[in-house]
C-alpha cells in the first residue's frame, strides 16, 4: 500500500512538471520571400524545455530588410518591432504555445502562423473561455484587479467582453473591458475585423490616475491600401475618493484598425503603478475579389456564312446565304466581384455570401461584349455565378441586298457587320475561382 502511495504522489509530480514545462520557439523569416510576400516565407520551430516554466520566442531574419516588421502574438499582451536593418528580435518570456502569430510589414499581413509545442514540451492545459487571464504580478494590483473583476460581475453584470452594435453590412463595435493593472478582463475576442470597431473600457479606482497610448492602429484602406494611422495620448482623468470604490471609464476614441492594435495602460493607486501592453490582431477585409470562371453561355447569337448547294439544273453546285444560331456554349472568363459588405475570409457573414454582383468578360470575345451576374459563395474561393451576357451578333452589311436562303453570285466573301440585338443577350450558369486560390492549386501542383 505504501509502496502504491509513493507511485502516486511521484506521478502527481511528474504531471505537474510536464503541465508546466516550457518550449523554446523560433520562427525564421527568409528576407527574399518576404519582399515577394510569400506565404512560406515565415518558418516556425519548437524544442522542448522541460525544466522552464514559460516559453521563450526569437525571431530571426537571414537578411537585413528596408522596412519595419511588427510580431505579435494572440492572447498575449507583446507586441516587438524588429526594426528596419534588425535581423533578431526577441519576445519576453511568457506561455506562446497554442497561439496564433501575425507578422505584419507596412500595414499588411506577411506571415500568420500557430506556434505549436514540441513533442516532449507540452503546453499550458487551454482555460476555459470563461476565465479571465492572470492579473499583472503586482501585490497591490492583484487585489484590486480582484475588487475590480467583482465590481464588474457583480455591480455592472459584465460577464465578458461585449458587442454593442452588429451588422453584417457596416460591422461591429466591441467593448474591451481592461481591469486596474490594464490587463484585459476577459479573453480577448477572436476574428475582429477592420469593419469592427473597439472601445477601450477601464475599471478605475476612485482616486487612481490612469492613461492609454494607442501604439499600433493603422488606417483601414478602401481597397487594401496601406495606410498608418497612430493616437495620441490622451489622459482620462482623476477621481478622488478615500475608500476603494470603482467607475468605468472609457478611452475618448473608438479604434478601427488594419493588421494589430497595440495600446498601453498605465495606471497608478496609493503609490503603486502597473503598465500592461495589449495587441489586437484585426482580420483583413477586400471589397473587390478577382477570379477565374467557366461557365455555359445560353446565348444563341446569329451567324451568317455561304454555304453550297447544287444548282436547279444539278450541272454544278453554287453558293448560298446560311443562317446559324448554335448556343454560345462553355466559355472561360475574367471574373471582378464587388463585396458589398466587405469579406472577412476567415468569417463569412450571410452578406459576404448572398451579395456579390459581378462583371466578367470572355477573354476570346474582349471587344464584343461582357456579362453581369450575382455570384453565391458557399465558402471564400469558390462561387456560383448566374448572369446575362450581351455579345454582338452578325447582321447584313448595310447596302446588301440579300436574305437567307438566296443564292450568292457575287465574288467575295458575304458582307456582314456586328451588332448589339436581342440574338446576343442570353443566360449563364458556371463556376468561378479566386484567382489567390488558383494561384496556390498551381503552386501545390
């Protein structure tokens, strides 16, 4: 029996040894492929570290580059510059395994990858979506982030980060709610997009001084062009009260963001300070989306050509005026798609799948006319296209006096022209392809 409770408890302690052991990450970034916006450009490793309790992460590039690159981490609160002419940047230790990690170079997303444990270095057991992440290991803050998670709960019945607008077509606002030490209270959300908008919320001590610097926030583009966009530092006041008594106080500016949002809370209380960064990655949103199409055109347009026949007499044969109206048929096309509610890949709405109207045009036939359709994506890359398409159809050449079915004795060929009529309008039904996932079907062949 004693023998059965030694077995035990050594095994209890193995258990929380592997919980807690750590993993050494680098992700190594080859300069060339990043100036060509590669996606493999970014290449991630982990070897276990047993005896550490928290990972540490390098990232290293194999030659200098011209331009800023921003590293964050999802979940964590670390945001680095590896600036221009830099080739090693280095994270502070903390637990990286199991999330996600954008690389981001003027304003654009270079490199998003997962940071997996190694084999032997197993990674923190994920909390439940209910629990808030640790507080800043200060004495002073800890209890009153324990206060301020009560006032929250408890007084103002905040259970979680909320959304106080949502719309398909112009996006959501969050509500970031960020307790005394500046850490945020909730797990932060996921899948936030530059439609969204976020409202930076803190629990503030009565008598507490407090401000945030909005580091990282650049501009939403149009149509994907870069742009920076950095706030001020602004001061949200100080109130006075001798008991620790809590408000919530807001940050002056809603913040709608392309590639991460990194801002700074700084608070101090009875003599204490506590300062927590925070980064936010935002999913890129496109308005416009190119593809790559095959479709069948029901069109029947009208064709004129000389065909021969024998003569009445059967001595010889002559020509004739022949009419055709076969179906236009399977036809490649150049697909320009307007997302009317801008589409977030990774999190189509109804909208991004139901509106998209669509212009595209038979490269063979440029000149002679195009389509427009409504295309239906069950998922990004890939949607169904129904349309019309005018093309031109041929008529007789103004002056020529011949019907079809008449004999054809004038030397030469028939003269005729194209036009736009009712023969050239018809119905189609096909496939279309984004043309970045065609791009990567090629690259995996």
């Amino acid at each position: 029996m004693n023998t059965i409770r030694i077995l035990a408890v050594v095994t209890l302690l193995l258990a929380s040894r592997l919980a807690a052991a750590g993993n050494t990450f680098t992700v190594n970034i080859s300069a060339s492929k990043a100036k060509a916006a590669a996606v493999d450009a970014c290449t991630p490793t982990a070897v276990a570290a047993p005896a550490a309790a928290t990972d540490t992460l390098t990232v290293t590039l194999d030659a200098k580059l011209t331009t800023d690159l921003q590293l964050s981490v999802d979940g964590v609160g670390s945001v680095v510059v590896l600036a221009a002419g830099a080739t090693t940047a280095t994270f502070p230790a903390a637990k990286y395994a199991d999330n996600r990690m954008l690389v981001m170079s003027a304003g654009k997303t270079l490199c998003k990858l997962m940071l997996a444990p190694a084999p032997g270095g197993a990674a923190e057991p994920p909390k439940p979506a209910e629990d808030p992440p640790a507080p800043v290991e200060s004495t002073a803050f800890s209890a009153l982030d324990q206060k301020a998670r009560a006032f929250l709960t408890e007084t103002k019945h905040v259970l979680g980060h909320e959304i106080v607008r949502d719309s398909a077509f112009s996006g959501r606002t969050f509500r970031i709610y960020h307790l005394p030490s500046g850490a945020p209270a909730f797990p932060l959300p996921r899948h936030v997009n530059e439609k969204d908008d976020v409202e930076l919320w803190m629990v503030v001590p009565l008598g507490a001084k407090v401000s945030v610097d909005v580091t990282s926030c650049d501009k939403v583009p149009a149509t994907r062009v870069s742009g920076t966009y950095k706030a001020a530092k602004e001061a949200v006041g100080r109130l006075e009260s001798a008991e620790v008594s809590f408000g919530l106080e807001g940050y002056a500016k809603r913040q709608r963001c392309a590639g991460t949002l990194t801002y700074k809370i700084d608070m101090s209380y009875n003599g204490a300070s506590a300062s927590t960064s925070t980064s936010l990655a935002f999913d890129p949103v496109y308005r416009f989306e190119w593809g790559l199409g095959y479709v069948f055109d029901f069109a029947r347009p009208r064709q004129l050509s000389l065909g021969d026949r024998p003569t009445e007499d059967g001595a010889g044969s002559e020509k004739f005026v022949v009419e055709s109206k076969d179906y236009a048929g399977t036809k490649p096309i150049l697909a320009l798609s307007v997302n009317v509610c801008g589409t977030n890949p990774d999190d189509l709405t109804w909208c991004d799948r139901l509106f998209n109207p669509t212009l595209f045009v038979d490269p063979s036939r440029l000149k002679d006319g195009f389509g427009a359709g409504l295309m239906l994506r069950p998922f990004h890359g890939l949607g169904v296209l129904a349309g019309v398409t005018v093309f031109k159809s041929t008529e007789f050449a103004d002056g020529a006096m011949a019907e079809v079915g008449d004999a054809w004795k004038i030397a030469g060929d028939l003269p005729t022209k194209e036009t736009f009529n009712s023969d050239g309008v018809g119905f189609v039904m096909g496939v279309v392809v984004n043309t970045d996932v065609f791009s990567e079907l090629l690259k995996s062949e």
